[in-house]
C-alpha cells in the first residue's frame, strides 16, 4: 500500500490515531483528538490487563496488577509520609528493575515530575542531577543509593533504596520496603495534558548535562504516534506479523533513556505486552531471552543489533518469533539493514531518528523501504513537521543539507533551569536537532551527520556517516566510529577506530585499498586503529567518539 493512503487510514476521522488541529498555548499543534488526558490514564487503563505478565526481570515475573499495586503503595507513601505535591521532582536512580517502573508510575500518579537519573553517573554527576533538579526525594537502588547519599544528606532530602535491608544501605537512607504505605490510598491530583511529566538528562557533549523537560502531551503523543507509525507499516508491510505470539519487547537499554521509557516501556503499557528486562546489556543473553521468552520486537541502538546478529550463537537460537529489529538513537550503516533482511528470516529492519527532546519521535524507516533506501531515517507521521534550515533559519531546497529541525507537540518544553540553552536550542518554534542531514523529493529525510562531528580536512567537510557506512560494508569490520583528530597542515585528519569480527585479521593497509573507489579519497581514514576490544560506549550504548579523540589526539 501507498505509504500516503496508509497514514490517511490510520489518522482519518473516526479513526483511534485520527489527527486534528488544536490550539495550544500560542501555537497551533497537530495533536491525537483521541489521546489521554495523560500519562496516569494511559498506566490507570492497564489494569484490565490485570493477571497478564508485564515484567520480566532474573526469574521474576509481575503482572500488570502486581506492578500497579506497588506503584500505589509508593505512590501512597510520597504523598502521605513525604509530602510530595503536583509539581514536585521525584529522582529515580536505578537499573533496569521492575521498582524502576513502579516509582516512575507512582511518581506521575502524584502529579510530580519523575526526574530520571543516568544509573551510570558516578557520585558528583548523582549530586548535579539532584541538585540541579530540585528533586524533593530520591528513589535508587543500593549502588546508586551509596552514590547518591553524601548528597542527599547535604541536600536534606529523604533517599529511599529498593531490594535493600535497613542493615545494607548506606546512613541516612531508608529501606522503600520498610517506609511503604498501607492499602495504597493517597488523594489523587488533577492532571491536565499540559502539566509537565519528565525531566530526562541529556548526555552532554561539553559541560553539565540539561535536564529536558516535558508535558504529559509531549510525551503522550511520542507514545501514540510510535503506535501510528506501526499501524501504517503493518498495512504495508509484506510480512504481516503472525498471529502465534503476542507483542513482547526485551529491554536491553536504560529505562532511564527516553527510547527505554517511552518507545518501549510506555508502548508497552498501551498494548498490554511483556518487557524482558535486561539488568545490562549482553548480546548471548539477550537472544536466550527471545527464543525462550518469544519476543516478537528488539529495539536498541544500531550496536546492539550488530552484537545480535554478530554473535556466535545467532545461528543457533531460534528467533522465528522476531518481527522487528532495529530501534535508533545513533546513525544505521546500510549494511546493518541488509544484514538483518539476510539474517532474519521473518523479520523486517525497523530503524528511528529521534531526540530525547522529541521524546524520541521522529521519521521511520522499515520494510521495503529500508532496503530501498538504506541510507535514510524515513519519513514523518503529520503529527510532527520536519524542516531543514539554514545557518540563518531559512528552509534550503530539497536535496540542500542544512540543520534538521522539528514542530509539534511530541517536543519537549524547555531544558530546566537553562533559558539561554533553551534559547540556543530553538530557531522561533523549530527545535534544532544538531545533525545536518537533507530531504529527498518524496518527504526522506537523511541524517547526514552531527553538526560538530564533521571532519574538516583541508577545507572539504568529511561527513563521519558516510566513511562509517562505507567502511561496514567490509566483512571484518564488527564496530567502527570515525572521527576527526588535529593536523597541523590540514587542520584535522579523519580517523578510525575499529573493533574487527571475531577471529578476523583486519589490516589497514587492506582496508584503504577497499575503500578505495567507495569513497573519495579524502575521505579515507589516514590512521586506523584496530582495537582488540568493543569500542567506548555511553549508558545508552552509543560509541562515545570524545573518548577516542581524547585516547588517539
């Protein structure tokens, strides 16, 4: 089917994802005319799901009803022993467990923001994101918890630990299990689509991370339109997903990252499905999960799919139940899309380009489509506009490169506490993504590359996507990122760090003659490092280029 045809289906009046005008505050915004009121209805409606298993976490299975009656009692005790008011920031610092859930829940039921903390920090990062939130409470797990309490002492605020006995945390702190409030009643707050939701900390590429704050709408519509968009790719899709097992995800990725929170657990919660939680990311691990737990879609960054389909096992594991794999938060080399449609046999690439600060909305990629057109992120729900400025925020022609910029209501409102950051990171309503890319005639677009990662050799932009794609296309080549490193003459040469296949022999002199003809030849690497491990990650699992600028510079 017509890719236009289908979204006219799935969005047209009378239809569940139906699409109309609204106007908000200043502005007029496409919204769903269907949407919940917010986030707390849309967890409110998963108790007719009731006895279906939700969690899955280490041997332990929660259903929706066991999940929601801890989120009350948490809920219960914020409000009633703490105090905690509409408004208020309510800090969760944890890995991937089901508490995690249940007090993210508990704080929106409340009316306070759930402010997420990177459960990667180290103890002066816990300290800024409490600090710098406001956060009235904070709720961790016993290694966050001893992290974190130095500062919750200093700051005066109460700091709350899970899975933990009094005897095992750290002074000053409380066991969650000893404070919980009875039967889980507690005064429920009125909560309008515009009050804020969540404060998610971006990961900071220079200084202090931002704290990207959102309304219950914002979020809401990311939620439903990650809905839509598959709804339009099951009509066009030419594997219609098989009816035998029901929609599963296996969360290998933070919740505290906003494709874990919403593209994931938030979808999940709206369909009633089954998470597998992964306490961290380990790729053996994650495919014994879908052949025994039957998961029908893995969503990660591009890294964690190549770990997947790289892994000694894949050959082994029967992964028959697999409808989608993909995900986003980080360019997709070409030759990953080609090499799921090789390797999954009933299963399809489905890869996003989206933003903590469109809580991770944006264009999609699937199917047919992706093997068409490799090289692009997709195309746009119109709940959300897509345009490409230029440095003085005109629009360029289509096929120009220019900055990728956003409108709609999935956008976050402000970076907390920063309005000169918020000014920067708005041209009038259009959000700047920070990645330069283009579109084709047919509404594509392409992410070209992050405004500051481009390599300027001697006067000619090098754009890091573009060598990457070119250099995974060599079979030894398991992980790559290029970069730019300092050059008297030129003023930067491009760079590569590469973690080759398992038992392949990779040499850089061999690799410069494939390359040769692929690229242009200011574009291929002078230095070339072959690593005998992984390439450095961040929390979220994207390749951390800063690293390798500061290891080779």
């Amino acid at each position: 089917m017509d890719y236009d045809d289908a979204v006219t289906i799935v969005t047209g009046p009378g239809q569940p994802y139906e699409i109309e005008d609204r106007v908000i505050g200043s502005s007029v915004l496409k919204v769903f005319k269907n949407a919940p009121a917010n986030l707390v209805e849309l967890f409110e409606a998963s108790r007719n799901f009731s006895d279906q298993t939700f969690l899955v976490y280490e041997g332990e299975r929660w259903s929706f009803a066991e999940t929601m009656a801890l989120s009350d009692r948490i809920a219960a005790t914020l409000v009633n022993k703490y105090g905690i008011t509409k408004g208020d920031r309510v800090a969760i610092a944890m890995r991937n467990q089901p508490e995690w859930v249940a007090s993210y829940c508990a704080a929106l039921s409340v009316g306070a923001i759930a402010t997420l903390l990177n459960s990667w920090w180290e103890a002066n990062e816990l300290r800024y994101g409490i600090a710098d939130s406001g956060a009235k409470i904070v709720i961790a797990d016993l290694e966050r918890a001893h992290r974190a309490s130095e500062a919750a002492i200093d700051l005066n605020i109460p700091l709350l630990v899970v899975r933990a006995a009094q005897s095992s945390i750290p002074e000053g702190a409380l066991s969650l299990s000893e404070v919980l409030q009875g039967d889980g009643s507690f005064d429920r707050p009125e909560i309008l689509p515009e009050d804020f939701a969540t404060l998610l900390y971006t990961s900071g590429t220079t200084g202090n991370p931002k704290g990207a704050l959102s309304t219950h709408r914002a979020v809401m519509t990311a939620v439903l339109a990650n809905g839509a968009r598959s709804a339009v790719d099951t009509l066009r899709s030419a594997k219609p997903q098989a009816s035998k097992w029901p929609v599963s995800f296996v969360l290998g990725l933070p919740l505290f990252h906003a494709t874990g929170s919403v593209s994931i657990l938030l979808s999940a919660v709206a369909l009633g499905s089954k998470i597998v939680m992964m306490h961290r990311w380990d790729p053996e691990a994650a495919l014994a999960i879908i052949e025994n737990e039957h998961i029908t879609h893995f969503v990660g960054v591009p890294t964690m799919s190549w770990d997947l389909l790289e892994s000694p096992r894949f050959s082994t594991t029967d992964i028959s139940s697999l409808f989608r794999i993909g995900g986003g938060g980080a360019s997709v080399p070409p030759e990953l899309i080609r090499k799921i449609a090789r390797q999954v046999a009933g299963g399809e690439p489905a890869f996003g380009y989206g933003l903590t600060e469109t809580n991770t909305y944006g264009p999609r990629i699937d199917g047919e489509d992706a093997l068409e057109r490799p090289a692009s992120a997709g195309r746009m729900l119109p709940i959300m506009e897509v345009k490409i400025l230029g440095p003085s925020g005109e629009e360029v022609p289509v096929g120009e490169r220019g900055e990728i910029c956003f409108f709609g209501s999935p956008l976050i409102s402000e970076y907390w506490n920063k309005p000169e950051e918020t000014q920067k990171a708005f041209h009038g309503k259009w959000l700047r993504s920070g990645d330069i890319g283009h579109l084709d005639k047919d509404g594509y677009v392409y992410v070209d590359d992050r405004l500051k990662d481009v390599v300027i050799r001697g006067g000619e932009n090098v754009y890091c996507v573009e060598v990457e794609a070119a250099i995974y296309e060599h079979p030894a080549v398991h992980e790559v990122a290029v970069f730019g490193l300092e050059d008297k003459r030129l003023g930067e040469k491009v760079a590569a760090a590469i973690y080759p296949t398992e038992g392949a022999n990779l040499d850089p002199e061999e690799l410069r003659r494939f390359l040769t003809g692929k690229i242009a030849n200011f574009k291929i690497p002078s230095q070339i490092f072959i690593l005998d491990r992984q390439l450095p990650r961040g929390a979220t699992g994207k390749i951390q280029k800063r690293e390798l600028r500061k290891h080779f510079g």
